[in-house]
C-alpha cells in the first residue's frame, strides 16, 4: 500500500498527475490530494474545487481518495509539507510549471520549497508547457 500526498492547483496539473499516476494506483493505495488556497476569491476555490473532483472522478471506483483544500494563509509548501506528515504519506506528487525569474523570485517555486523541506520522494510532473517539443 503506497499513500500518495498530491498537491494541485489547478486543472491542467489535476489532468497531468492524473495521467502519470493512473498506471501506478492500485486497489490497495490511497490519494489525498490537496488544494490550497491563498486567496478568498470565489471563482479560485470553484477552480480548486473542480481540480480536486478530477481526482474524485478518475480515482473514485479503484482506491481510497481523499480530497480537501484549505485556505489557512500559509504557503502551499509549508501546507503540503504538513500534509504529507499528517498522513504518513510515502510519496508527494505535485506539478512542475515554468516560471519566469521574476515570478521564481517574488513568488517562489511549490516544488523548489518541497524539495529544500521533505526528506520523502517527490514526483515532479511536467505540464504540457514544461515539457520539450517532441520532433
């Protein structure tokens, strides 16, 4: 049994987790996916509230999935960080985005912020804008 710690913010990274980890999920292996919240704006919890059923939807009917999103002011770093020690997570499962330096300075990178805090294994999967070209 494998518990996977996924954090999204969106959609698009919902999608891309769920893709990666479809092959890898079993019967006996549990989701908790977590959507955190920085903000108090409506239509952003709707969105995280519609990435977060993604999970729900595609997880549903083959193992235990548990989803939540929380909206407490602290960066979603230190919030998936907590997650993951809260359920015993044995692996973290997040999205990698690009960022331009000046975003990567002033907001920081989730997946930066997790490596530098977690001593367990992160998958870091790629949006579609992430990954190269294929020729």
């Amino acid at each position: 049994m494998v518990t996977y710690l996924v954090g999204t913010d969106g959609e698009p990274a919902s999608e891309a987790i769920c893709d990666h980890l479809d092959p890898e999920v079993g019967p006996d292996d549990r989701l908790e996916v977590i959507n955190v919240q920085e903000t108090n704006d409506v239509e952003a919890h709707q969105a995280g509230e519609a990435a977060l059923a993604l999970f729900e939807e595609r997880f549903g009917d083959r193992t235990e999935v548990t989803v939540r999103q929380v909206n407490r002011g602290n960066p979603p770093a230190e919030e998936l960080t907590a997650a993951a020690e809260a359920a015993d997570a044995d692996h973290i499962v997040v999205a990698l985005r690009r960022h331009s330096r000046t975003e990567r300075v002033i907001f920081g990178s989730v997946s930066h912020s997790l490596l530098q805090q977690v001593t367990r294994p992160i998958t870091l999967v790629p949006l579609e804008e992430y990954q190269a070209p294929s020729s």
